[in-house]
C-alpha cells in the first residue's frame, strides 16, 4: 500500500453516520493525485469507499486508500427544470441485468408519440429549459425516432442514449445518418474495455457490437459520449476503461462513469429513492418521474400525465422545498449523463 497525504480517522463511522460528510471535506481540501487513507471506520466502509470512488471519479489504490482524481468529488445536479428527459420507448434489443427501465425485446414498447414530443419540448423550452435527453429501452427501436428527434431540434439540442447495436444498417442507418451532427450528439454504452464484463451484463457478442457502432458513429462526424455502468466489485475496469477511451481521443468530459442503481432489474446497486436523490424530470407515455433511473418504481411517479410538464415540474419543486435541510446536505446528484 501507498503511503498516504492525508489520514481520515473515522472513529468507528460508516457512510451512513457522518463518515460520507468527512471524506467529502477532507478530499475537497487535498490536490489531485494526493492519496488518503481511511482508518477506524466500521467494516462496511471497505465496500461503500470503492463504491464511492465509482460514482466520483476518484480512484480507489488499496482497500481503504483514495487517490484523488482531478475531476469534482460529487457531479452538479442540473438546476430543475433546465433538464427535460424523454423515454422514447421501453423495448430493447438486449435485457441487461442491471436495466433500470426493465427494458428488453419482450417489453411492451409504450412508444412516445411525436406530438407529444413537440408539445412537451415546446412547453420546456419556454419555460427556460435547456437540455433534453432522450432515452429508452432501445431508442433506434422506435419507429419515428427522426421525427420525434426532429421535434425536439425545433427547439433545443439533444442527446440521444444508445448500446450502438442496431443502427447499423437498413431504415435504422438511414435515420442515424440524416441526423443533424451539429445538434445531436450520441451517448453509447461501453462498460469496460475488453468484452468480458460488458458481456457479461448485456449478453455476448455486446461488446463487439458497441464498439462497432461507437466507430461507426465517429466516422460520421457525430459527437459519441461514452457511458460505463459499473458495479462497486468491478472498480478496479474504470481505469483500463478510461485509459482505453483517452487513447481513442474520447475527450474526459464525455466520459461517463456510474453505478448500477438498485432498480428495475438490478438486484444491487445503489439505492436512490426520491428523499434522497436530487430530480431530473423523465418524461414518458404514461407520466412523468422523479428521476429516469426511477421509471419502474411508483414511489418515484410524480404524474400520471406527460403534459402539462409544469406541473410535474412544480410538484417537484414543492417537494424540495418542504425538505430543503435534506436538500443541502444528502440528495444525490445521480449521473446517467
């Protein structure tokens, strides 16, 4: 083991009774590269501090030692309302093991209609905001993607969340290369850099598939964010998986590391419910939700209407402020994005 900068006594704490608060402070106060080294904390802290360092961006060096990294300790939460996310469907080519959509081929698609689209975006953007996403299942398995990524541009820029599976070829090549490559910019999921874990997660034969489309889109002149979903006992991926995409010119802003959530499928995982998890309003056929990593739990539901988004916005609002102690201190900001 390294020899530590800086030592953080936990004093018998977990992450669930104070030692969250101190860690946070204490690598705030540290430069990057600056190593530290938890000691006296409560036997759980071992797994939580690699979990941890999945969802910061800091690098877990031994069983209790954190290399600080040179990126924020916790990611900004959007500002509500200036971040619109759209569930274009909920079928997919692929049933991933941690899906927290519960997407697969068998799933009812519950396909956004693209009027909707263009009301909601309308409305948003109106209304300040200025971020939309659009999400799935599988997106490229909607029948109307351009037209209701179209609806979208009328407005605002948007971000398009795909495995890279299926666009390859037929009406599907066709849609991806009539889009706009100034204002779309795709997010594609690679969760390591060699097959083995992404396969294992998503199904063989994924990871080959991914890597094509990732290429594929590149050569079109599109911007590719690449997204990792990894669990606490796979930390040690995010390195060879960073130091893969740096070396292919994946610049370190569209890099996107995160946990599993324990929802939908995922039997592990983070657990986020709406009292501790900061909103990011997701749009879908049949309501809107707190947050798009909670579109199968009906704790996380806010309305059983997409529009007006107002008004879920607003609910959202009033919720966060009748909580605003817990809104400083222990909401997360979780990143799918």
């Amino acid at each position: 083991m390294a020899t530590p900068d800086v030592v953080l006594d936990a004093d018998g704490a977990d992450f669930g009774s104070g030692l969250l608060v101190k860690l946070h402070a204490a690598i705030e106060a540290m430069n990057p590269e600056e190593i530290l080294e938890v000691r006296g904390g409560d036997p759980s802290v071992r797994d939580d501090l690699a979990a941890w360092c999945v969802l910061t961006g800091n690098a877990l060096v031994g069983p209790l030692q954190v290399r600080k990294g040179a990126v924020e300790v916790e990611p900004e939460p959007p500002k509500l309302g200036s971040r619109l996310w759209l569930y274009s469907n909920f079928n997919c080519n692929l049933a991933c093991d941690y899906c927290c959509a519960e997407s697969s081929p068998r799933a009812p698609a519950r396909h956004l209609p693209v009027e909707l689209v263009r009301e909601a975006v309308a409305e948003f953007a109106a209304d300040g905001g200025t971020e939309v996403l659009i999400t799935g299942g599988e997106p490229f398995m909607h029948p109307d993607l351009g037209e209701l990524i179209g609806a979208v541009l009328e407005r605002l820029p948007v971000t398009v969340l795909t495995n890279g599976m299926v666009f390859g070829r037929g009406d599907r090549r066709r849609t991806l290369e009539a889009l706009d490559r100034e204002r779309v910019t795709l997010q594609i999921s690679l969760d390591s850099a060699t097959p083995e874990l992404h396969d294992r997660h998503r199904g063989a034969g994924a990871y080959a598939r991914a890597r094509e489309g990732i290429a594929l889109a590149r050569t079109l002149g599109f911007r590719v964010r690449i997204a990792a979903t990894i669990d606490a006992a796979d930390a040690e991926e995010v390195a060879a998986l960073r130091e893969l995409l740096d070396t292919e010119g994946i610049p370190a802003e569209d890099q996107v590391i995160r946990r599993i959530a324990r929802q939908g499928f995922a039997e592990s995982g983070v657990v986020l419910t709406r009292d501790d998890l900061y909103p990011e309003p997701a749009v879908a056929a049949d309501g809107v939700w707190w947050h798009p990593v909670g579109i199968t739990d009906p704790e996380l539901r806010v309305t059983d209407s997409p529009l007006p988004i107002r008004t879920a916005i607003e609910a959202m609002d009033r919720i966060l402020d009748a909580t605003a102690e817990q809104r400083e201190s222990t909401r997360k900001a979780f990143r799918c994005a």
